[in-house]
C-alpha cells in the first residue's frame, strides 16, 4: 500500500505504535545517560522526503544524522536527525564536554552512532514485539552537514528506492531542573511490502 492512501485511523495506529517504542527508546536513552529522559511522538505524518529539511529548519540548518538500515523479517530504513546544539548537549550529558561546537572526533563520533544504535535498537525490539517479527539495525551511519546535504546522503547511502516517508516526529525532554534540551526527529522509512507487514499485523490492511 502507498503510503499516501494511508487514512487517519492506520496514522493513528502507526503513531500508537511508534509512542510504545520510543518509549522503549527513552528508557535506553534515559540509561545510557543517567538521568530521566521523557520521550514523545506529537504526529506521525507522510513527507515528501525532499521536504524534509524545510521540517528542520531549513536546508542550511546544521544537523547530525544517524542511518541505519532494518533487517530481519521486514525491511526499510531508520533516520535519525538531530539539530546541531542538540548533538552538542547530549555529548555534554554523555562525555562530560560543554563545548558550543561539534568537533566530531572520533569518540563524538562513535558515542554519537551509539546513541542510534541504542534508540534505533529500542524502537524496532518494541516493534517486533508488538508484530511477533524480528527487526535488528544494521551498523549506524553518521553525517554531519546541513540539512539539505545529510538528507541527500541519507538517500544515497540508503538506495532509498520511494521519495515518501513516514515521518513519527520525536521530542526529548528531560527534567527541568538539568540542563537537558534535545530535540530529535525520528524517520521510519519501511520499504512498500514492509508497510503491508505493518498495517496487516494490527489488523487495518485493506484489499
């Protein structure tokens, strides 16, 4: 199925769906950096994937993105975004570092891909759970470019094959009383036949 036929009530189940793994995803997050994370998804919404850095903020915005690709019984794509001062603040909660530039070395790097790999990890075990089918990531990719340039790479990189996406935005929150402010933007890109999995395992496929 397209995704532009989805309706409101499979958005709606998909979003139900999404909120159950990412809040799986908070939990890892909230472990690996020692301090509550809350974690939700305001919508899912289909996007064009060309129009998705005008969703951040513009082409020019300086952003990190986190690839990996969905293995096991289903197929697709997991796209991790984060704006820059996010990346920066969460390397801060992680290493310690309160710089006000990414200098992408290569532990920001590596601790960097880890954090996809942990949320990405999260998120398609509560999946797989949930639809009784086994979904591992593969090995984190990581750009860090403008908007406009990481998108590009994320499609090359991925051989993205659809020019839509479901787009499940993401906000992290922590406790107010910390300095802890980042925001991500969580794509879940599933191949057409892996949509179909979705859909026909909750019960809202149609002929």
């Amino acid at each position: 199925m397209p995704f532009h036929k989805l309706n409101n009530v499979q958005l709606d189940a998909l979003k139900e769906i999404s909120n159950i793994g990412m809040g799986h995803a908070a939990t890892a997050l909230s472990q690996m950096i020692g301090q509550a994370v809350n974690l939700r998804v305001p919508h899912v919404t289909i996007s064009e994937i060309s129009e998705v850095p005008e969703h951040l903020g513009g082409a020019e915005k300086l952003m990190v993105g986190i690839t990996l690709q969905i293995l096991g019984d289903a197929r697709g794509s997991i796209m991790l975004l984060f704006p820059q001062e996010s990346a920066i603040h969460l390397l801060g909660s992680l290493l310690g570092s309160r710089g006000k530039a990414l200098v992408m070395s290569e532990i920001e790097i590596s601790t960097l891909k880890e954090v996809g790999n942990i949320l990405a990890s999260a998120y398609l075990s509560a999946l797989g759970n949930l639809l009784d089918i086994t979904l591992i990531p593969s090995v984190p990719l990581l750009a860090y470019d403008m908007a406009g340039a990481v998108v590009d790479y994320v499609l090359i990189e991925l051989s993205q094959t659809g020019d839509l996406a479901l787009m499940v935005e993401t906000v992290f929150s922590g406790n107010t009383n910390q300095a802890f402010d980042i925001k991500g933007h969580f794509f879940l890109l599933p191949d057409p036949a892996t949509l179909d999995i979705l859909l026909r395992t909750i019960g809202l496929q149609h002929d």
